[in-house]
C-alpha cells in the first residue's frame, strides 16, 4: 500500500457493492460516512473472519484498505 490514507468517498465506499448496502440496510447503509465509522471495528472483524459480506470474504488487500483507514482515524 502507498503512503496514501484512504479515506471513505475515494477508498471505502466504493469496495461496499450495491448488494452489500442492501444486504445490510437492516442494521446501517454501508455507503454512509457517520454509520459506517460508527461500526468500523465489527465490519472490520467481520471482513477479517470472512462474515461479511454474505457472499464470500473480501481479498486480503481490501480487508487491509479498511484496517487502514481505521487506523488513519476514518477520514472522510
């Protein structure tokens, strides 16, 4: 990975499918900033234990995006 942060509108909403957002509207919409920050940690261990999404674990390098920019903080 670059010395880039990700940030959610460039790095992170686009890794969430239009199947993803409607798979989890019942409990937040993955295309939102403040819900999505605000659940960071369980996507996180659900993306890293291959929960999530339903469909099959993200690649490794996208697990990764994610952790980053948690760690960045979440930047907008």
């Amino acid at each position: 990975m670059s010395d880039h942060s990700p940030t959610f509108e460039a790095d992170i909403k686009p890794l969430f499918r239009d199947s993803d957002r409607g798979a989890m509207t019942f409990a937040f919409d993955l295309w939102d900033y403040e819900e999505v920050k605000e659940n960071a940690e369980g996507i996180a261990t659900r993306l890293e234990d291959g929960t999530m999404p339903c469909d099959g674990a993200w690649p490794p390098a996208q697990v990764e995006t994610f952790r980053a920019w948690i760690a960045a903080g979440c930047p907008s």
